[in-house]
C-alpha cells in the first residue's frame, strides 16, 4: 500500500489526531526532517518505524506531513 492508500481511508483524520496526542511526536518528527532525511531522503514509512522504533502509523503521519513541498535553498 502506498501513503496515499492510508490517506484516502476515512480513519486517517482518526490517526493523525492520535499520534498528534503522542508525547514524543514533534520530536520524531523534527529528528527525521534534520536527520533522517539527510540520510535518507527517500526513506519508506516501515524503515522510518523501525529505525526510530515508533509505531508504522507515527511513521505514517510524520511522512506526510514532511512531504509537503518543501522551499528550497537558493544559492546566489
């Protein structure tokens, strides 16, 4: 199943206010943006899980909201 498969399940908004609620969301989340996309810009949401050894659905969520197009850096 793709990302997109999970976000057009009607219980998607359900999870994304769940791991949201997790203590250790934002951090998850700020650790893959400045890290594991360095590493890995193109990781999948099992690998993001299991590296981070968070649940497949925080993996889920974290990788759609940092897919969002993101600026990118100007060098002049």
């Amino acid at each position: 199943m793709s990302l997109q498969d999970f976000i057009g399940n009607p219980l998607w908004p359900i999870l994304v206010d769940t791991v949201h609620a997790m203590i250790m969301y934002n951090h998850h989340k700020a650790y893959t943006r400045d890290v594991v996309f360095l590493e890995q810009p193109s990781i999948k949401p099992q690998d993001l899980a299991t590296k981070l050894g968070i649940p497949l659905g925080e993996a889920l969520v974290i990788l759609q909201e940092l897919e969002k197009p993101r600026p990118e850096s100007k060098c002049t």
